[in-house]
C-alpha cells in the first residue's frame, strides 16, 4: 500500500511517500480502505518531534473515512470514518491506503456526508465537543470563540447546536467577512487591541470562551462573566503563559484544559456517532468541504499546513 512514513523526527524532511506492506488484521479489527484522511497539527508536530511516546517508524494520521475491506463479515463493504489517539503515534495512523482500527472505534458513515467532509471532522469535532461539553455550553449560555480554523468553526457549529448564543473572534478581514456573510455575529481582532475589542465587541461578559489559538488567553479572561469558563486547547510554544490570577478568581472563573489525545478511537467513536445523527436530522450545520490534496502530494500538503492557515486539509487518492 501507499502510505506516508516517517522513521526519524526533527523536520518534515524525514516524512516520505512510500510503498509499505498491507495491515495484519487482528481480532476485534476492521481493516479500512482510506478514501479520505484529514492532516491536523499534531500530526505536523508528530514528525517534528513534538510527543516523546510516539513508536517509530510511523506512518501518521488520526482521522480518516473509507470502507472496511477485511472483518468480520457483517461489516465487509460499510464505509466509515473514525479518529483516535492511538493512531499515527503508537499505531500505524491513516495516512496510508489501508488502515487497522478497533472494530468498536469506527462510525457508519451516513449518506448526507461525503468520505472528505467525515475525514475532515475527528479532531476538530471531538475536540470542540468536549471543550464545550465541559464548559457546559448550552441554551441560554453565551459563548464566545476565538479563531477560525477547524476547531473554532467546529465549536461555533456545536455551540449553535447546544442552543447557546454565539460570537466568534477572528484576525482575517476575509474570514470575518464570510462568517459575517453566513449570518454569524463576528469580531475582528488586532493583536495590539485584543483586551480592548473583545469586551466591546461582544457586548457583554461571555459564559464561557473558547480559545482555539493559545495566542490570547490571558486577554480572553477579561471577556468572561461572572463564574465564567474559560476553554484552552493550545498554548505558545514556551509551554507557558503568564494569566492575571486576580481577574480570574475575583470573576469565579474556571479554567478548562482539552487534548483530544486523551481519547482512543472507541471514545472519539461515540462523539461521532453523535455528531452523525445531528448532521442526518439537519440540526447541526454540515461542516464546510475541506481542500483536498492528492496523497502523492501530502509531504507538501503537510508543509502547507505548517505555515499556516485556516483552511482544513485532506488526503485522497491513497489506492490511486
């Protein structure tokens, strides 16, 4: 099969296109056939070096959809998709023509979603959905997002979904400009007025803010009401950030800590099978179609991704 690979860290150099031998299937398995799979930083920072327990050589990937070529005979011929933390770290992942996936860790993919849409959601999705779940984002609660990327347009969907009163906080005049468009109340930031713009442009204190980039979090604590939540899910790359304790305890706020490479694809598999239902009865907004890159082209794809931007990115054409 064609597979990413990458049997040194430090650089992107050391992730090849290569040609590798099929999966052994094991008990309680389903081997998938990839006919999409999403690329997300940590898969970028995986190759860098970034988590010490990753097993090498390994081929990365964590989310990914296709159809399940080898099983137990009821399942042969189901397309699903799927994610989970095990994957590209200390399993092979799902940048390859095949993939081996707990059989409990895969959800049918339903009709409405086409294979790069499902590929596309794992991360982010299981991400925002458990930053909010926590937070207790729901009717009535008034939420506030900062970024625009995957997991802050996930969170914006989810959070609409929950019923919560939402505005989301972006740096790109074209971003703002399209959420705006699809009706979405909208702030645009400057990094040198971040404390200022965000309490006047959203109005009032928000119940909970999600902070999607790790850039502004001791900012986003002037923007929380009263035993407000504040969510993080990335921090700079000192590891470190410097928080007015003060404003936060005298507000009742509370921290909230999310890393999607705490759940394994059997959890990530009952967010998704949620999420599912919502986009089949209509309720949650069907996510945007991601950019797909041909898998030839993924060492590209990933340094696209390292440079930045906030389009969500796909692999396809494995078993070209």
């Amino acid at each position: 099969m064609r597979a990413l690979q990458f049997d040194r860290t430090g650089s992107l150099e050391y992730l090849k296109f290569v040609e590798l031998p099929a999966p052994v299937l094991y008990p309680g398995q389903v081997l998938v056939r990839v006919a999409a799979a999403g690329i997300n930083p940590s898969d970028v920072k995986n190759v860098l070096g970034r988590f010490a327990y990753t097993r090498l050589p390994r081929v990365p990937g964590r989310d990914f959809a296709g159809e399940i070529v080898a099983g137990p005979s009821s399942r042969i011929g189901q397309c699903v998709f799927g994610s989970g933390k095990e994957l590209g770290f200390t399993v092979d992942g799902s940048h390859a023509g095949l993939v081996l996936v707990a059989e409990d860790g895969v959800v049918a993919l339903p009709e409405v979603l086409s294979a790069a849409q499902a590929a596309s959601l794992g991360v982010p999705y299981v991400t925002a959905w458990d930053g909010l779940q926590r937070a207790g984002a729901e009717a009535g609660t008034r939420v506030l997002i900062i970024g625009g990327g995957a997991v802050g347009r996930a969170a914006l969907a989810l959070a609409q979904w929950r019923g919560a009163e939402t505005v989301i906080a972006v740096r790109r005049t074209e971003q703002a400009e399209e959420l705006a468009a699809a009706g979405h109340k909208v702030v645009l930031l400057a990094a040198e007025t971040l404390s200022g713009a965000l309490p006047s442009g959203i109005g009032v204190p928000a119940d909970v803010v999600f902070d999607t980039t790790g850039a502004w979090t001791a900012d986003c604590i002037e923007a929380l009401a009263a035993f407000g939540r504040l969510v993080i899910i990335a921090a700079p790359s000192s590891g470190k950030v410097e928080l007015p304790t003060l404003s936060l305890y005298r507000r009742g706020g509370s921290l909230i800590g999310v890393n999607s490479l705490l759940y394994d694809t059997r959890s990530c598999a009952r967010v998704l099978e949620r999420l599912a239902q919502g986009f089949v009865s209509g309720e949650l907004a069907m996510p945007c179609h991601p950019v797909e890159w041909a898998a030839a082209d993924g060492v590209a794809a990933y340094r696209a991704l390292e440079r930045g931007g906030s389009q969500k990115i796909v692999l396809t054409g494995f078993a070209s």
